[in-house]
C-alpha cells in the first residue's frame, strides 16, 4: 500500500493493558491452591508473564501444536510459583491453567481505557490491538470487552492468526504496510517489556511502556515514554490531564 505519512496510529497490547489481567490469576489461584489475602499475587502474577514469554520465545513464538501450548503453559505456572516456594505438580498446574483460562473472559477494560480510545478516534487517529496468542482464545476476550463495537475486527492482529508472534518486528512491520503507515507515526501502547518495548522498538515505533505494576526494565532498550496509568496515557497520547 502507498505510504501515508500523515496518518497517526495508536495500537494496542489486549493483556494486561487494556484489561486488569491480574484478576483471574488471582481468582485461579484461590481457587485451586487456597492462598490468602497476604499471597503476594502481583510479583507473582508478573513472574507468570515474564516465564510467559520467556518460554514462548523459546518455541519460537506462541506454540500452534496444543501439546506445546498446554506445556508452556503449565510450566509457567510451575516456575513463577516455585519463586515464591510453592511447588507443584504438573496436574496441580494444569487444574490452575484450567481456571485461569475460565476467568479470563470475566473481565473489563480499565477505568480511562474506552474514553482514551474513543478520544483518539475522535481526532482521526488510526486505533487498532496487537496481541499474541491463539486467535480463538483472544477474540473471546476481545468479545467480552466488547472491543468490536469500538475497534474494526481488520484493525486487530493476533499473533496465532498470522504466524508472526511479538517481539518479532515483522508482525509490527506487517499492520504498519497493511495501513501504509510510517513507523515515526505509530504508537504502540503495552505493558510486556519482552513483548512490547522490544518488540515494537526493534521496528521504529514510538514505544509507551504501560508499566502499571512498577516492574523493573530487562534490557537496554529505552522506551519513548513510560506511563503507570490510563490518566497518564491520556497525557502522554493527547496532551491532557
């Protein structure tokens, strides 16, 4: 497509930065493993995402095979735990995974999110999502949020749909060709140091690292911003309060 070097776009990571992901980690983890109050579920839960993406790296991208996809997934949950001195076994972790997975789509945007999205649509900018993982799995949540009804299903790109999975630059360099886009005017909002700053900074996008859980960066990558909620994404994106 001929290039547009005057439209702006702002997408999207769906997990974590559109939605409150922490809340079915938590409610899997009650359930299945009785922790209290005082567990701490936060370091824990960005442990989860961290070995998360570690281990899909190491297939070489979100695992297509079932068989692949339920290891990882068990084995995340196995070693972020382990940290906090909880062993368990491989059952223990699928029956985990199982209720995490059933949680997931009892879920709502963040307080500012759907406002910021509608803001910037208003001023003509281009918004889409960019997520990893299975498509089927993804448009559910992306149907529980309702996202369709403010986001074209065309401006969403799920890593399993296309065979390219973050941090690759291609599945970036992809959307930008798709809207013949410039990467010095698109933006890319997420909260996966792994995933989004180095993904979407390995092919020239502004960065906005939506570290709303305080962790700490993995590399020397250097975001172009770095925003710890939705009023400072507003700021950050429309220069208001």
């Amino acid at each position: 497509m001929k290039s547009n070097t005057t439209q702006r776009a702002v997408f999207f990571d769906l997990d974590d930065t559109l939605y409150d992901h922490l809340i079915p980690f938590r409610l899997a983890l009650q359930t299945i493993l009785s922790t209290g109050d005082d567990f701490p579920y936060e370091p824990a839960y960005h442990r989860m995402r961290y070995y998360s993406d570690k281990l899909s790296a190491e297939y070489g991208g979100t695992p297509t095979l079932e068989r692949d996809l339920e290891a990882m997934r068990n084995s995340r949950f196995q070693l972020s735990l382990a940290e906090f001195d909880i062993t368990i076994p491989t059952e223990q972790a699928a029956a985990i995974q199982a209720e995490y997975l059933s949680k997931q789509f009892e879920i709502e945007m963040f307080d500012g999110a759907l406002q910021l999205i509608q803001q910037l649509q208003t001023q003509g900018v281009l918004v889409g999502i960019i997520t990893n993982g299975p498509p089927e799995h993804q448009m559910n949540k992306i149907h529980a949020l309702d996202l369709l009804n403010i986001i074209p299903i065309e401006q969403i790109f799920i890593s399993g749909a296309l065979g390219i999975t973050k941090p690759d630059r291609k599945l970036f360099d992809h959307v930008a060709n798709k809207f013949g886009l410039i990467a010095s005017n698109c933006y890319y909002v997420g909260d996966s140091w792994r995933n989004d700053v180095v993904g979407a900074s390995s092919a020239e996008w502004n960065v906005i690292w939506f570290n709303h859980r305080g962790v700490q960066p993995e590399s020397a990558h250097r975001p172009h911003h770095r925003c710890a909620s939705y009023a400072d994404l507003t700021a950050c994106l429309l220069g208001k309060n």
